[in-house]
C-alpha cells in the first residue's frame, strides 16, 4: 500500500498483550520482535499482504502478519549475516509474550490509511 508512513518511535518498558504476533530471534544478539494492533491498520496490514478480505483480526489474519514479520525479520538477518552476525528465526508466536527483555522496548508506530498498528523491538535477556 503506497499510503503508508512511519510514526515517531518510542521506548516503553511492555509488550503489548492481545491482537499481536511475535518472532524471537536467538545468537549472538537474541531480540523479540512484535507486530500488533493500533486501531485497526494491523488488519488492513494483514488483508494487504495475504491479498484477501479478512473480516477480523483472528488466526487466519495473525497468520499473514506472521508471515510479514517472518519477512521482516529474515531481511534483518540476512545483512547481519553479512556482517558475521547469525540469527536464527523462530516461529512467530501468536500467545502473550513472556521473554524478559535486558533492554528498554521501542515501539515504532505505522500508519495506513490513518489508522496505526505497532512494530515493536527488544533485545532479550
């Protein structure tokens, strides 16, 4: 979707709770990654991507958000890799995050079609 634009990030100290999904991250620099729910943009995110008409933010829809943050990050990785860093990409994770993080969260908003969801991102501990 070519109306899409990046808010102002923000450190917070949670994760969010519901309407999201997560991908952990392990090596040498092990992260937790996030995409969730705003005010509706997560689902026009996910019927974008899939490029179908999803009616609710349910698995089918968390699914393809999976998928989009797999992609994320797997190109994260890749210039990692390149750099001698490894990561290796564990499923996405549709449950309440339970990983203790070392670091403060940061927590990028995105908007399409004046609605948000969240990109969020820690470092674990």
């Amino acid at each position: 979707d070519r109306h899409v634009y990046i808010g102002k990030a923000e450190m917070t100290s949670f994760f969010p709770e519901k309407n999201m999904v997560s991908q952990s991250l392990q090596g040498e620099h092990s992260l937790i990654s996030c995409l969730s729910e705003g005010n509706g943009a997560l689902l026009q995110a996910c019927c974008n991507y899939a490029q179908e008409a999803f009616e609710e933010l349910d698995l089918f829809a968390l699914d393809a958000a999976g998928e989009l943050l797999n992609c994320i990050n797997g190109l994260f990785a890749s210039v990692l890799s390149r750099e001698g860093t490894f990561l290796e990409l564990l499923p996405p994770n549709y449950d309440t995050i339970t990983a203790k993080t070392k670091t403060n969260i940061c927590k990028v908003p995105i908007f399409i079609d004046d609605k948000k969801f969240y990109f969020t991102v820690a470092e674990l501990a």
